[in-house]
C-alpha cells in the first residue's frame, strides 16, 4: 500500500497550544478546574454570539445533555434526519425517547423540512437538524415548524462551527445547541464539546447535570442524578488556542473548497456547494461521484496515489441497531451516502495539492 500522504483530515497546531497546556502542567490545574476552561466557554459564546456556553467533554455528550436540559424523555419522540453521524440518533436513544428518522434534501444534503412536517406526531417533543458537514440547514422552515407545532429545536453543529444562516451563527437559532472538537473537526480540543443556550434556565440544567448533579450552594451535596461529562482544563487550552485561529482556518478552508470546485468543474464530480444566503464553513470538503463509478474502485485507486479518502455518513436507518425504528425509505439519503466521498480537506493543504487531488480523481478509468 503506498503512503499516505494527503489524509482526509489532520488537526492544525501552530498557534498557543503548547504554551497553553505547559501554563496548565506548571499550575497542576489539569483536570476540570481552571481558567482556561471559562476562558474557553466565554470567548465562545462571543464568537457565536450567544449568551451561555457550557464546555464538555466529548459532542455526543453535549447532545445528552442538551436533550436532558430540555426533558426529553422516554414516550418523546425527536425528529432527526438519517443521513448524519451516528451521535446524533444515539443521544436520542440515551435519553429513552425514540428517534423519527427524515429525509434529506437533494440539493444542500440538509434535512427536508417537507418531510419533517410529515412526521410530526402527539408525542413529537423536539427536532434535530443537523447541519451536515457544514452546509447550514433551512432554518427558517424549521423555526416556522417549531412554533406552529410548539416544539423544541436542538441544533447540531458538530460539523458547522463558523457556518453562517442569512449572517447568523448556526447554533443560535435553536433552544439549545451543541458543538464537537473532536480530533477532526475545524477546531480541536483533542475530545471534546461545547452546549450554547440563549436561556439561563437551560444553562443552569446543564451545567448542574455535566458535574454529578452537585447542589450549587452545598459541598458534596448531589440533588440530581447527573454525569461527569466535564471537560479539562488541559483541553480548553488547546480548544482557547485553536479558538484564536478560527478565522484564519476557516478562510483557508475555504480556499481550499474554492480550488476543489474550480478543478471539478465539468467532471465526473459534483462538489457540495452553497445553495441559498449561506456561508458554508466545509469542514469536509465532499464530493458526488457520476452513477457509473464504483467508490471502492476509485477509493482504492487514490490509495495508490497516496490520497485518503471516506465515504459519506451511512443512513442510520440502515444499521442493524436502528432498523427496528420504520421500515421507511429514504431515497435522497440513501443515494447521497451511496455516491458521496469526503476528500482531504485539513487547512494546510495549497493549490498544488488540490490540482494534484483533483487530476487524480479525473484520471481515474471507469
């Protein structure tokens, strides 16, 4: 197998990571304790414009608890699209209340609003759209559902850190939001979450269920089953230093999705591009592939060039553990996740990386 040199993804480094883990190492502050972790939660919330951020551990657990914070429980049901990673739908499940499962739309990739409005049942509580590798959802139909049909609305923007709907943030247009810093996110904390709320009352929830439901005013007093999903001070470090990069890596992002778009033009690919008044932070960078290219063949021939590559997200109605949810069909998200490719897409690639990507995607023979 040839080397890899062109991974999918690698998280960027260069600015006051190491300087900021060390601060924590020499004051021994490393576990959830200590400034970075506020300083982390306070520069996000003005990143984003939001009142109240809240840093845990991991995004999935961020999900959880925005989704105890609004008393989702079992006999609930949450609307979700099928087509996004599997935390999604597992934070639904954690919580006992069954996940509806919706289509998405062929042209953003975004949850189907249409849909959504077809599967809203008594026991519907909440909808979570997904803002699917950055790409920002339809959120003025989805407000509108939300308020006609008095539910929640949970945003996931695991994927969409710095994702713009008509100028706003995505992630505050919902009652609660989360964000993941996973490895192979746009900023990185190594693991690790973020929840944002406008509501004192959310917040107030969620912090007290992240620390083992401690009463706030009585030491080693817990009135509430809660959970240790904070996060460390270590990772708020590196998360606060990526945080001061965010601009700089999002413009070379999308650059970088520039240089792909202009090298796929009239191909046999077809990138994911911005449909309507949105900024598309693309965090992967992903591509269609033409009906008569099979992916395995095309990925392991970008192997041999050295270029890693992954298909997109499985619907979740396809896997064993959630085939007992419906039998439905969903056309549009089976055929997106039959064609779509993430390409590399890390911020420190240049132009000649990407015509040397995109050449050997047009070379590849049917």
């Amino acid at each position: 197998m040839a080397e890899i040199k062109y991974p999918v993804y690698q998280p960027r480094l260069n600015g006051n990571e190491k300087k900021y883990v060390n601060e924590c190492l020499d004051s021994t502050w490393i576990s959830s304790k200590g400034k970075f972790v506020n300083s982390f939660e306070n520069n996000f919330s003005e990143y984003v414009n939001s009142k109240y951020s809240t840093a845990v551990c991991n995004g999935t657990v961020a999900l959880h608890l925005a989704l105890m914070a609004l008393g989702i429980r079992e006999g609930d049901e949450v609307i979700v699209p099928t087509l996004t990673y599997i935390a999604s739908v597992n934070a639904i499940t954690y919580t006992g209340a069954t996940p509806v499962f919706v289509d998405s739309l062929e042209s953003t990739w975004q949850i189907d609003v249409e849909d959504v409005k077809k599967k809203i049942t008594s026991k519907t509580k909440a909808i979570m759209c997904v803002h699917v590798y950055g790409h920002p959802c339809d959120m003025d139909g989805l407000l509108k559902i939300t308020k006609e049909h008095n539910l929640f609305l949970v945003e996931d923007c695991a994927e969409a850190i710095g994702s713009l709907y008509k100028g706003q943030h995505v992630g505050t247009f919902g009652d609660v939001s989360t964000f993941s810093f996973y490895g192979n996110k746009t900023i990185t904390t190594g693991e690790g979450g973020m929840v944002i709320t406008n509501s004192e009352k959310l917040h107030n929830k969620i912090v007290h269920l992240k620390g083992q439901g401690l009463a706030k005013d009585r030491e080693y007093w817990h009135d509430a089953i809660g959970y240790n999903y904070r996060m460390t001070n270590i990772c708020a470090a590196i998360g606060l230093a990526q945080l001061e990069q965010i601009d700089e890596i999002l413009l070379k992002k999308q650059q970088i999705a520039n240089w792909y778009m202009q090298d796929l033009k009239e191909s046999r690919y077809k990138f994911h591009n911005e449909i309507g008044d949105v900024t598309h932070s693309y965090w992967m960078c992903t591509i269609l592939i033409s009906e008569d290219i099979d992916r395995e063949a095309l990925k392991a021939f970008l192997i041999t060039k050295g270029i890693e590559t992954r298909p997109m997200f499985y619907p979740i109605h396809t896997m064993p553990i959630y085939a007992h949810v419906n039998k439905e069909i969903y056309p549009i998200s089976e055929k997106l996740a039959r064609l779509g490719m993430n390409l590399p897409s890390y911020p420190e690639l240049n132009e000649d990386d990407i015509k040397y990507i995109t050449n050997s995607l047009k070379s590849f023979q049917i």
